[in-house]
C-alpha cells in the first residue's frame, strides 16, 4: 500500500521526504528501484499506521510482511514464504540435515554441520518461554568465496526487522538472547561451509 514519495504532487515534486544518508546522491523515488531508502520493516511500520485497515483479511501477513498494493497478497520480508509470509518449513538440502526444529534447555546444545551447500533453515525454540541465548562458535569455509556464504540471524521478538548477518566467524560471537525463539538461515553457500553454534535459554 506504500505508494512512491511523489504520488499525490504537482509538477513532479515530492509530497513526503526521506532522511537519507551522505551517499545517497541522488535521493531513490521509488521502493521498486535500484536503492531503497527505507528497510523493510520501515515500510511495513508505514503499512501500519496509515494502511492497517485496507486489507482486513491479509492480517496474517502482518508479523513478517505487509498487504500489497490491491490487497491480493502479502509482500514478505527476506526468508519468509509468499503469499502469507510463512517460514520455510522444510529445506531439500541433504548437507543441510533432516532436523530443522531444536528446543532450548537450560543446558547448551549444539547444532553443528560439515560442508554446508544450500539454503538451509533452523528454528531454535525455548523450552519454557525463556529468551534463547546463542553463540556462534565458528562458521568457516576453505574456499576464496568464503565471504559470499551468509549466515542470517532472526534473534529479536519483530522478525520483520532487517536480521543480523554474519560471514566467516572465527571465534565465539555471543548474541544477546532477546526473545524466546531463534531463526537461523544459512544462504548464498557458494562454498562448503563448516558451522558450529552453541544455545540454551536464558537464567
């Protein structure tokens, strides 16, 4: 429903402005070019405030996306499945595993693979409601295009919000535990990548 910053004006002037950074030069007028100025989650919040009543039967799509333009679907954020902005229930991958849900205890568990080759998704969720602390102990690849391999991580409560993003960890990273449920998406393998990740709820 977030339509570009110069509908409703005259003679080709704008009707609302962004707050850009330095090199942003020129300023991107729409959400469908090259660049765009605002997040994901900044459309999504603009969806809400102005647009929340448009589409009462794409509710749904709310938590991970916002209803488009005529109200026929939902647009979703990164990793998250059209129409409705559903997570990936089941991955393909053989190097990615069979398991994709794990549940926290108050112990550390580990979640570790060797060669990693495809998109693979993992859901860690707390066993008793408590926020789920992770550590990423090491994410690396022998290859020269390690620096294409992505880890995504979804660690805040609004999984709308633009996702932590890591490449080639070497040593422990701790991520603040900040909600009871953790999404992990490992995408862009252009290289075989060993990962190893510690996790466990929060005292």
């Amino acid at each position: 429903m977030i339509l570009d910053n110069r509908f409703g004006g005259k003679y080709n002037k704008t009707t609302y402005t962004f707050k850009f950074y330095s090199y942003y030069n020129p300023p991107v007028y729409s959400l469908y070019g090259l660049i765009r100025s605002f997040t994901f989650n900044d459309y999504r919040r603009l969806n809400y405030m102005y647009c929340k009543n448009d589409c009462p039967h794409l509710l749904g799509c709310n938590s991970h996306g916002y209803p488009n333009g005529d109200c026929s679907s939902c647009v979703c954020g990164p990793h998250f499945l059209y129409p409705s902005c559903q997570m990936y229930p089941v991955y393909n991958n053989p190097s990615c595993g069979i398991k994709t849900m794990y549940t926290a205890y108050s112990r550390k568990l580990y979640l570790t693979r060797k060669n990693v080759t495809g998109n693979c998704y993992y859901r860690i969720k707390s066993s008793t409601g408590r926020k789920v602390a992770i550590t990423v102990n090491s994410m690396e690849s022998s290859s020269t295009y390690y620096l294409f391999n992505v880890l995504d991580i979804y660690y805040r409560s609004d999984w709308a919000v633009t996702p932590l993003r890591l490449r080639h960890i070497h040593s422990n990273l701790v991520i603040p535990p900040l909600y009871k449920e953790v999404y992990l998406v490992f995408h862009d393998m252009f290289s075989p990548t060993n990962f190893s990740i510690t996790y466990h709820n929060s005292k």
